[in-house]
C-alpha cells in the first residue's frame, strides 16, 4: 500500500486524522513525519504538521478489540468442561498461594489511585448582574492590553453561566495557533493569568475557561482516541505505558475515558509540571 498524506495542526492531530481515515489504531500505521509545523510568529510562518501514512502489513497489525474478543469466545467454547474446572481450580490454589505481602502492596497502590477522583463539586456563589459586569470587565481589560502588547486583534467574546459559576471566554481571529500554543500550554497560561485576575479579592471562586477555534474540544477527542489505543497496547503487549507529563484537566480526559475500561487501570504519578498518567493492565 501507498503512503497517503495527513496535515494538520499538529503531529498528534495529524495521526488522529489517519487513525480514523484507515479506521484503525495507530499502532497499526506506519507513520513517517514530514514536518512538525510551526506556529509562526503574529501569523506569519505557520506552517502545519505533514506525516505521511500507511498500513501495515497484516502480519504486523495489532487485532482489533472486536476481532480479539471473538477469538477468545471461540476458544472459550473448544475447550472442555473438565479441563475449564481444572483451570478454575488451579485459579483458586493460585489465589490461597499469594503472600500477604503482596496484598498490602495491592491495598496501597489503590489508595494512591482514591487521591486521582474528581474532587467535590464547588459551591456555585450567586452573583448579581453588577458584579457579572465587573468580571467581564477586569477580564477584558487584562486580555486586552496582553493582546496590545502582542499586536494582536483579537475579538473577545464573554459568557458567564450562573448555573455553574464559569466565565467561558472565546477569542476569534485570524491566526489564533499563536494564542494556542504547542499543546496548548500557551492558553492554558492565559486562562491561569485570567483566572487570578477575576477571582482576586472575590467571594468564592469563578472558574475561567479560554478557547478559541474549538482547541478544548478538538484537544479532548485527541486524547480520548489516545486513551483507547493506549489502552488496547496495554491489553495487547501485557506492558506498563507512562504517558507525556499533562496539566490536571488532560490527566482528568484520560482517566475518565478508560475509567470504565475492563482489562486496564489508571493512575497519576510524579510532581507537577512533570506528573503524567500510568495506564496499566489490571491483576485479574
């Protein structure tokens, strides 16, 4: 098969593009990179990401989930009655032969993982139209003299949700890959910046969330389709993956993606700015 060619922001959103134009994982492609792109400066410069893509050869390719689940029913069904209680017996003498030391290990492993949920929904401040107003202004007077400085013109549009006590801030423009920054660390900056200038001296807090040209949700499905694939190599090859270091709201996408999963787990190690997601097979 021939390579095909992908573009796109970025490397991982260019092998996004592939993996869902094969239909199939990553894992499953042969992938060379062209280009990394660059973002350019004030938009001028950029310059996408180019890989060029194609499947492997069959012998190669990773099995589908669906393809692998078949074959383990199929082989389920070949095996004797007998020889299935022998297995569920050894399975039992196996499980009384395990040290205690191991299930102290075990205990504290999962309570490292107990400190990775949610934490509690906040308490949502009721806030008068004055000081919505307020917000809006000190927040558009800060992003606005950023943008000055930059020589930027940007459109900032506010919409502040009472229900939940977010500020959703969108910029529109031309070029906004420069306020994006690689992975994104470039807004997630703004937003930090942002959010201590609203919530200073405020009752309660107001959480502040930036966009612009839909990145959060573009960047969500990139990580969610990450997850899966990371999660089936897991399942495959039997091997701990640590993925990249990511900020709490990207560790949280993964977690919450796989947390349902059947064959692995997922926990957070490290110290910030380097703390990252294990995806692990679970002990069965």
């Amino acid at each position: 098969m021939e390579f095909r060619e992908f573009s796109a922001k970025t490397v991982d959103e260019a092998i996004t593009k592939a993996s869902l134009e094969f239909e199939t994982f990553s894992e499953n492609l042969e992938i060379e990179v062209i280009s990394e792109g660059k973002s350019g400066f004030l938009g001028f410069g950029a310059k996408p990401a180019i890989i060029k893509v194609r499947k492997k050869e069959a012998s190669e390719q990773l099995e589908t989930p669906v393809e692998e689940e078949k074959k383990e029913e199929a082989a389920a069904q070949e095996i004797p009655k007998t020889a299935r209680k022998e297995t569920v017996k050894e399975q039992k003498r196996e499980a009384v032969k395990e040290p205690k030391k191991e299930v102290k290990k075990e205990i504290k492993r999962e309570v490292k993982k107990e400190t990775e949920q949610p934490k509690e929904e906040r308490k949502v401040v009721e806030r008068s139209p004055e000081e919505v107003a307020e917000m809006k202004a000190e927040a558009e007077k800060f992003l606005g003299g950023v943008f000055k400085a930059m020589e930027l013109e940007v459109e900032i549009k506010m919409d502040y949700k009472a229900e939940e006590g977010n500020l959703d801030i969108e910029f529109v423009g031309h070029d906004m890959g420069i306020l994006i920054g690689k992975r994104g660390q470039t807004l997630d900056s703004l937003q930090y910046l942002t959010s201590l200038v609203v919530n200073k001296g405020r009752q309660g807090y107001v959480r502040v969330k930036l966009d612009t040209e839909d990145y959060r949700n573009r960047r969500k499905e990139t990580l969610e389709n990450l997850a899966r694939s990371i999660a089936y190599k897991v399942r495959k090859t039997r091997k701990t993956v640590s993925l990249e270091p990511m900020n709490p709201y990207e560790r949280r996408i993964i977690h919450s993606a796989l947390q349902g999963n059947r064959y692995v787990e997922t926990y957070s190690e490290g110290n910030e700015p380097y703390r990252h997601v294990v995806v692990k097979l679970k002990n069965r």
